[in-house]
C-alpha cells in the first residue's frame, strides 16, 4: 500500500494543478497529464481497499451475534455501494 501513496504523491508533484479545485478535482483534471494518472491511482487504490473492507465485514457477520453482527451487516451495504460510487467516478473520469 506504501508503493500506492508514492506513486500518487509522485503522480501529483509531476503534474500541473495551477488552479485550485477543492470540489471538482477529479473532473476538473481529467484530461491533465500526471494528474490523471493520479486519480485513476487513487480511484483503483480506494476501490479495492473498499471491496476488501466489504468482504471481510459480511464475513466477520457470520461470526458473530449480537449488536456487532447488526453493525457489521449495516456497514457492508454501505463499503459495496462505495464500490459503486467508485466504479461509477472512474466511468466518468
């Protein structure tokens, strides 16, 4: 995961982000050399940490009772549709 933070730090510092976009970063550098590959990074980065997340909370649900099941089996809907999100931001990037 440590090659993933590098690679986005290097990514950014090799890249042109004259104006500020707190909001629309994504969109706004779409098109941008080093910028882009960037955010394809962190898109894919995220993506898969998010899956593994949902995966290991619908199985960690299984084992357990209670108040912990409930919470884990609120949280993993919630991780698979971040997946979507995910998949959903890097179509229209």
């Amino acid at each position: 995961m440590q090659i993933v933070v590098v690679l986005i730090i290097a990514f950014f510092w090799l890249g042109d982000a004259p104006v500020e976009q707190v909001t629309l970063f994504d969109w706004y550098y779409a098109a941008t050399p080093w910028i882009r590959e960037m955010i394809l990074t962190y898109l894919l980065a995220q993506g898969v940490v998010t899956m593994a997340t949902f995966v290991l909370c619908w199985r960690w649900s299984k084992e357990v009772d209670g108040f912990l099941r409930v919470g884990l089996r609120i949280l993993a809907p919630g991780y698979l549709l971040h997946v979507c999100y995910d998949v959903i931001k890097l179509v229209a990037v």
